[in-house]
C-alpha cells in the first residue's frame, strides 16, 4: 500500500490540463480531449441523464479509487451516489460507481481496451460502456464476478445498445462521430 500511496501523492500533483491513473504500479497520463470526443461525451450523456435514478449524479472528473487493489481510473463519465460526492476531495471509492462511461484514446486506445478492462471489475464496477470512435463501435462489458466481466455487447455506430439497470434504456448512437 506504501507504493500506491506514493504514485498516488504523484498523481495528485501534475499540472493543469492532464488527467492521470493508477494501473499495474504505474502512473498512466492523458492529455485534454480533441472536440468530437467532447461533443461524443455530450451525446452520450444528455441520454444517460434523462435516464438515471435521481440519487446518482454524474461527474465528469472524478477518480474512482480502489486502494485494496492498487488502482485509480478517472473515467470520461461515471454515475455516482449523492451521498459519495459529498465531500471536498476528488476520489471516492470505485465500488460506488453504477457505471464507467470511457471515450476510447486515440493516442493510446491500449488503456481503455486491456487497461480499464481488466481494471473496472476488479475494482468492482458493474458496467463499462466502450465508446470507439476510430472504429465506430460501442461496446458493453457487464456481470463482473470481481475479476473480469462476464458478458460483453459490441454494436456499430447508428446501433442501438441495451443499457441495463439501474438506467434501463437504449443508447441511441446514431449521433456519435467517428475521427476520420
């Protein structure tokens, strides 16, 4: 636990404008986000909001922490409880999280696919939405048994995907944009 203490206290202290996680003993840095991964964000979450329970809330920046197994992700987009954002720090326990939303990198896309695959359902996250705009599909990993996950939906984009509960919708994707 020292040692993530240590790349913690690292990667709490980088400048503005860089985003950073913890996995497998080491610090993963990311630059800020091109406009179609923003406008593909907002897309996804104006469906996401008009859908989700009223006690979770979505943050856009908040580090999920799961000091037990050494990791800390910031994804592009979690729902989160009211009562775990009540606080004046930046990280809350990652089990709390009902979903990670993540906009795949196109400058290191190894991170959202084996990375945060293998991380999220360890850290005990019940819902990964894979957005790829280089490929133009969007991927669902569910039913994690604290390992990995069990179930995984891959659809094109202008596909619908099944978001189960607690949001209980389809994504419509026909509005998101690929990069080329």
């Amino acid at each position: 636990m020292l040692h993530f203490a240590l790349l913690e206290e690292a990667r709490r202290s980088l400048p503005q404008g860089f985003k950073a996680e913890i996995s497998g003993g080491i610090i993963v840095m990311m630059v800020s986000r091109s406009g179609i991964h923003q406008r593909n964000l907002l897309i996804v979450r104006r469906q996401f909001d008009a859908h989700a329970p009223r006690d979770l809330l979505p943050s856009e920046n908040t580090d999920l922490v799961s000091p037990k197994v050494g990791k800390s992700r910031n994804p592009d987009l979690t729902y989160l409880p009211d009562s775990v954002l009540e606080t004046s720090d930046n990280q809350v326990p990652a089990e709390t999280a009902a979903i990670a939303v993540e906009l795949v990198s196109p400058s290191n896309p190894e991170n959202d696919w084996v990375g945060k695959v293998r991380d999220y359902p360890l850290m005990g996250i019940p819902l990964y939405l894979l957005i790829d705009a280089r490929q133009k599909t969007v991927t669902l990993f569910s039913r994690p048994d604290g390992t990995r996950y069990h179930r995984r939906e891959d659809v094109e984009f202008g596909e619908g995907i099944r978001i189960p509960e607690p949001f209980g919708f389809d994504l419509d994707t026909s509005g998101l944009l690929p990069y080329s």
